[in-house]
C-alpha cells in the first residue's frame, strides 16, 4: 500500500542551513522562470523590443542586420505633459508673500460678532422656566429627603409637561416651502 503525505512523519528543518541560504541570497534579483518574458523598466520602454533591461539582442543566424538606430537622449520622466499656454505647472507654483497685516496678527481667523438673539416673550420664558423648573425641583426634593407630597409632585411633573407642550405648540411650521413634496427634483 503506498504511503500518503498525511502518513508520513515530518521531516525536522536544519533551521541554520535555511537562515543561512536566505541571508545568502539577500539582495540578489532571482533568475526569471524558463520562457518569460524579462521585466521591461520605464527606462527601457522606448527601446526596441528585441533589447530589454540591457540585454543585447538575440544574435540572428543569418547575415548581420544593420545596427538600429541610436535612439535619441531620453527625456526625463513626465516630459511629455504639456500645459495650456499661460497655465503653469505643478512646479511653477510659488508661495505668495505674506501681506501688509501686523504681525500678532499671524493669519488666524477671526469670526464676526454673532448676532444677538431675539428676544423672547413672557410666555416663552415661562415655558422655558417649567421645562428646566420642574424637574430641578423634584431633584432637590430627593436630594433634601423633602416629603412628596401631591402639590409638589404635581408641580414638578406637571410643570414639565406643561411648558414642554407649550414649547412645542409655539414652534413655526415652515409649510410654504413644502408646495409638492411628491414631485421631486424639478429642473
């Protein structure tokens, strides 16, 4: 019966023999694999196909070929972008000088003045008075150990409801805008 894989017994790894043929080989490009094709560098894409990464050309067996033509010098990379006439590019940008401000200045911004808010009416403050009110008062009485009693209870909970239910009813309503909501997007 022949032996699987699974059968067999792992062979132990001589460990210093593997460290020592990577540290060996640190540095050094492998070969390319039987029958591909070598990498062809950005320098060497203008080149004739026969001639890449600076290999010669592969010798014909036939009369000798004329020698190609030298090609021209190669231009740096990126040489080839050309820009508008009056448009600059990405190296012709310079920092602008730092204008005639002071120097606390530094360039921070500053925001404006907000503007102030409008003033609000009696009921209003009210409302805002037993929405904070009436639950600050039941904490005090929890803190103070107060008796519950159904006059308190009352305050604090109904003052809480009754001026969030007063803020609510005042708030505006922005109907107009909101003509056909179903037509969508209109150009």
């Amino acid at each position: 019966m022949a032996e699987h894989d699974a059968d067999r017994e792992p062979q132990p790894i001589d460990e210093e023999a593997a460290w020592a043929a990577i540290v060996a080989g640190y540095g050094e490009e492998p070969a390319d694999p039987p029958g591909t094709k070598p990498f062809k560098s950005v320098e060497d894409l203008a080149v004739l196909e026969g001639e890449r990464n600076g290999a010669p050309a592969p010798e014909a067996d036939g009369p000798e070929t004329p020698e190609p033509p030298v090609p021209p010098e190669p231009k740096p990379l990126g040489s080839s972008i050309v820009f508008a006439p009056g448009v600059g590019g990405p190296r012709d940008y310079s920092v602008k000088e730092p204008s005639d401000a002071d120097d606390s200045d530094e360039g921070h911004f500053i925001p404006p003045e907000p503007p102030p808010l409008p003033e609000a009416d009696v009921t209003a403050k009210f409302a805002w008075l037993a929405v904070i009110g009436g639950p600050l008062l039941m904490l005090l009485a929890a803190i103070f150990q107060w008796e519950f009693t159904w006059w308190l209870t009352t305050l604090g909970v109904g003052g809480f409801i009754g001026g969030f239910g007063t803020l609510f009813a005042r708030m505006k309503h922005d109907d107009e805008d909101d003509d056909d909501p179903g037509r969508g997007a209109v150009v």
